[in-house]
C-alpha cells in the first residue's frame, strides 16, 4: 500500500442525525390505484396511475407519474413499506388483499 492511499477499513458512514424537507414549488400529489413495476440491469421504473372503468369489460389505466430509482433504492424501499404496512396492521387492523388480476394491456 502506498502512503496516503485508503483502504476500505479507513473509510467510516457518517451518520446524519437531522434532515430538513422541503416542498419543491412544483410538487405534485397524486392519487394511484394502479402500478406498473419494470426492471432492468441499472434501475426500477414504477408507473403509477388511476384505473377507471371505461365499459363493464374495459378499464383504461390513465398513467400519471414514473418514478425511477436503483435496485438498492428500491430494495430499502421494498423493506421500509414492509415495515409501514406490519405497523399500520397491527396498529388499526390487517389490510384484505383482493387477488390480482392482470387483465391485457394495450398501449393507447
């Protein structure tokens, strides 16, 4: 090793202990009952939307926002909904899942 060369056993996390958010001014908020989760080798897409019944045997799914993100991001997120969810469960009462069905998208 040379001098002044650091190994990973030097490198320490900084822990942060205080965070301040702030509402940028072109916040937006969205009500979603639909996502769409695609992946590849260097990210996560979520698309997320409003199902509304066009006719008893079509919906259309208006896409509203896509978020991206890393697989790590999304592997924290993953852990910190799973987390919410026990919480909310067990706090107020267990969530009823419907099954899913996936009916055949078209693209408009």
């Amino acid at each position: 090793m040379t001098e002044g060369q650091i190994t990973p056993s030097d490198r320490t996390v900084t822990e942060v202990t205080t965070a301040t958010k702030v509402e940028a001014p072109t916040m937006q908020t969205y009500y979603c009952n639909s996502v769409d989760v695609l992946t590849s080798v260097y990210d996560f897409t979520l698309t997320i939307g409003q199902m509304r019944a066009s006719s008893p045997e079509a919906i259309v799914i208006e896409q509203q926002a896509r978020v991206i993100m890393s697989p790590q991001h999304m592997k924290v997120l993953a852990k910190l909904l799973t987390e919410k969810v026990a919480v909310y469960e067990e706090s107020i009462a267990p969530i009823p899942v419907m099954p899913i069905v996936s009916p055949q998208l078209t693209e408009a």
